[in-house]
C-alpha cells in the first residue's frame, strides 16, 4: 500500500482540520450503524462509503489542486482491492474441513498453524484459507471471541516473520529492507506474541463448556472417528500461487516491467490484472462441490471494497496531518524507539498499519537525512550501519512490531480483519461492533501483550 510513501509534509497547502471529519463519520458509521440503525446501514452502506471518499477526494482535487495525493491513494486502493478480491474467490473454491474434536487444544492447534502458515501466503490467504474450515470445526459451539482470537493470530501477528507475512513489511521489503531481516530479528517478539495469543485463547476457550464437557450426541458419533482431513479444489492451489506470486511483480522493483510512469513513481498495472484474471479463471474452474460447501457468495468481498474505498480517501487528510505535525521540527528529540512504538501502533491500529509504515519508516529516516527513496541508506538503517549505529536498526524493529501486531486492534488495521469478520457473520455468528471488539477483546486481551513485548522487545531490549 502507498508505494510513494509521501505521506510527511510535502502538501502543497496545510490542510484544514475539518477535513477529517469524513473520516471520523465514516468510522462512527461503522461502529454505530449495526447497533442504531441496522436496517438503513445494511442497505446504504455503500452508498456512505463511496459519498465520503468522494467527498474528501473532490476537496483534493478541486479546492486544495492536489492531484499527486488522490491518484497514488487511488493506485494503492485498486492494489489492494485487487489482491483481497483474488484471495477470496480463490480461497472460496478451496473445501478444507477437519473431522476433529473442536477442543481448545484443536483450536490452538489450528490458529498456530495459521500464523506459521500466514508467513508463505500472507495473513490475508491464512486468514482466506482457514477462516471457513475454523468455523466448521467449532460449529456447534461457535462464539465471537473465537473469531477474534483468529483476527490476533493468524489475520494479524503470525505475519511477522516474512515481508510475505503482513503488507507494512512488504512495503519495508520493496523499500531495500533484507528479505531474511523479519526473521532474524523479529522471530523472538513473534514467538512470545504468538505463545501469548495462543495461551490466552487457550485459557479463555477452556470456558466454552458446551463440547468440552457437555456435547451433543451427534457431535461424540462423529468424533468418535479419527481425526481426518477432507480437502477438494487442489487445482486452487494453482491459481493461489499465481495471486501470492504475482505480488512480487513491482516495477520500482524489477526494472523493465509495465507500468504507468506518474509523478516520478511507476504505478503497477500489471501485477494486478494478472492477479484478477487468476481469480476469474479460478472461479470459472473452481469446484462446485468446493464452493457449495463453503456457501460461497460474493457479499463479504464487496462489503470489504465498498468500506475500504471510502476508508482509503477519508484517511487521506488524517495521515497526512499526522505526518505534518510528527515531522515538524520540535519533533525531532521525541523520534525514539519508544515514540515510534506507540505512535505507529496507535495510528495502525486506527487507520491502516501500511501507510503507517511507510509514513513513520520515512520520519524515522529523516531525523538521519537519509531517504526512503534511497536502497542502500534504508539498509543502512536496517542494518544500524549508518552514522547513527544501532539505534535505527531498533527503530525499525519498533515500526514493524507496532504496524503488525497493532493491525488486530480494531476491524480497520489490517485489511484481513474486515474480510473475517464478514465471513463470520455471513455464516450467521453475531460479531461484536466495532467499539464492543475494542473495549471487550482489544484492550483487555491484545493490549496486555502490546504492552510486555514494547517492554521487553523495545524498552529493555533484551532480545
């Protein structure tokens, strides 16, 4: 997301303060809407969403002349559309189901598998591949905070060891960020993040006595069996490679690709007209058997694009007034691991962690003078092999753990979020709104281990 990146203040004119207020509707409208008025909210949702993108993107265009910002927003926002689009269809004709005892072992079992598997496609095709099959196993005794805890695992913190795993390290990655760099120094905060997830859903889970103690009748025939794996739609598999392979296809990257040349920047087309022909051909192909069994329709993908459309433009002026006022020069002696912890994490939670990324990667860089524009100067900051030693390598380490793992706050942070929780209540379980996921699962499970691993892994330093 936000392959430019010029989110610091560069605008060509200040920008009122009312301009976020599209944004803060919009979000109040999200959190509210499904609670006050369901039934307008459910059949006007779109409509909202594009008016209020609309809205703040007419202002850009025509009131402040600022084309550079839209179309770059414009040109992520179609990346991203692009890509969560292909996953679901092609996930959606992958039938995995597992023929278990949905103890909290199981669970465990699956999400952990889910965050090792969330570093090779992706926390979104984890998320994709997996979502349905968790549902299935704990059908007869489904609750919201099983989705949750899914959202914390595998949509969101299993992501942290790859620049595959979660889109803020793959902007650091086409940045000049090493490959190999997550997984040599993030493996440690992943490993207690994901063991504290995992504990803490363990233990909560323990509490959903209705198959763990009391099961149904129907329920002890079938686990009486051995635990059996039924998987149809291999040749998804196939078109799932294409989408995750076809991510990679960046012309600011690989030099001689297609590209549309604007501003300075190369804007990809390519990448994402291969990855939606693989989704149509996938959904042309897939098995009707598959889609049929994971009662495959298209209303969570287009609730997510039609939210996100508006969230993407609305989130412009917020940005880039954050970007304004943490850039300005009595800033620069707060620019410290700690600062760029929270303040990545408390924006990636409520806005969208890439462009988080990419705008404190770029602040944290500039205290330095070196440039994110700049591959050899980003892997000397990566490396702490800069004039400024070690101190930028733990900054980057604050901007990564803070993007990735403060993406689960809320439904927003991280695109897979939103795509779970549509799925969830397409199948019928009553999620929590937005306000209800943050204060009854964000802040008393997720903020806890926030706040351990910016201790330890931050503070103290000590891995």
């Amino acid at each position: 997301m936000l392959n430019n990146f010029i989110l610091l203040a560069q605008a060509q004119h200040a920008l009122p303060m009312f301009l976020i207020i599209p944004f803060l509707v919009l979000i109040g409208m999200i959190a509210a809407g499904p609670i006050f008025f369901g039934h307008f909210w459910e059949h006007n949702y779109k409509t909202v969403a594009v008016v209020l993108g609309l809205t703040v993107l007419a202002y850009y265009l025509f009131v402040l002349g600022d084309t550079h910002m839209p179309v770059h927003t414009l040109a992520e926002y179609i990346t991203f559309a692009a890509l969560l689009s292909s996953l679901y269809i092609a996930a959606g004709g992958i039938y995995l189901n597992v023929n278990a005892n949905a103890t909290p072992i199981m669970n465990v079992a699956l999400v952990a598998v889910g965050a090792i598997l969330a570093n090779f496609i992706g926390t979104t095709g984890a998320s994709l591949l997996l979502i349905r099959p968790f549902i299935r196993l704990n059908n007869h005794r489904i609750k919201p905070y099983q989705i949750v805890f899914f959202i914390f695992i595998v949509s969101n913190a299993g992501g942290l060891l790859t620049p595959l795993g979660d889109p803020p390290l793959f902007i650091g990655f086409i940045k000049g960020v090493p490959f190999f760099w997550t997984l040599q120094h993030l493996f440690t905060p992943w490993v207690l993040s994901i063991a504290l997830l995992c504990l803490l859903f363990f233990l909560v889970d323990r509490r959903n006595k209705e198959t763990t103690f009391l099961p149904r009748p129907e329920v002890v025939a079938r686990n009486q069996e051995k635990t059996e794996f039924h998987f149809t739609g291999k040749r998804n598999l196939f078109w799932l490679a294409i989408i995750i392979g076809a991510v990679f296809l960046d012309p600011n990257v690989i030099d001689g690709l297609p590209h549309i040349y604007y501003d300075g920047a190369k804007i990809s087309f390519l990448r994402e007209i291969i990855q939606l022909t693989a989704a149509f051909l996938c959904y042309r192909f897939s098995s009707k058997t598959a889609l049929a069994g994971n009662h495959f329709n298209f209303h969570p993908i287009l609730e997510v694009v039609f939210l996100f459309f508006g969230i993407f433009f609305t989130m412009m002026p917020a940005l880039q007034l954050s970007a304004q006022i943490a850039s300005s020069p009595a800033f620069a002696s707060y620019i410290t691991p700690n600062f760029l912890y929270w303040a990545t994490g408390s924006l990636s939670g409520f806005l969208d962690n890439a462009p988080t990324y990419a705008n404190f990667l770029s602040l944290a860089m500039a205290k330095y003078d070196l440039a994110q524009n700049n591959v050899a100067e980003v892997r000397q900051f990566a490396a702490g092999t800069s004039a400024a030693g070690l101190d930028t390598l733990v900054q980057l380490e604050a901007i990564s753990l803070a993007a990735v793992l403060f993406g689960a706050f809320t439904y927003i942070g991280n695109g897979p979020n939103f795509m779970v929780k549509a799925i969830a209540e397409s199948a019928g379980i009553k999620m929590p709104t937005f306000f209800a996921y943050v204060l009854r699962y964000s802040i008393p499970f997720l903020l806890p281990i926030l706040v351990l691993v910016w201790f330890l892994v931050v503070h103290l330093r000590l891995f």
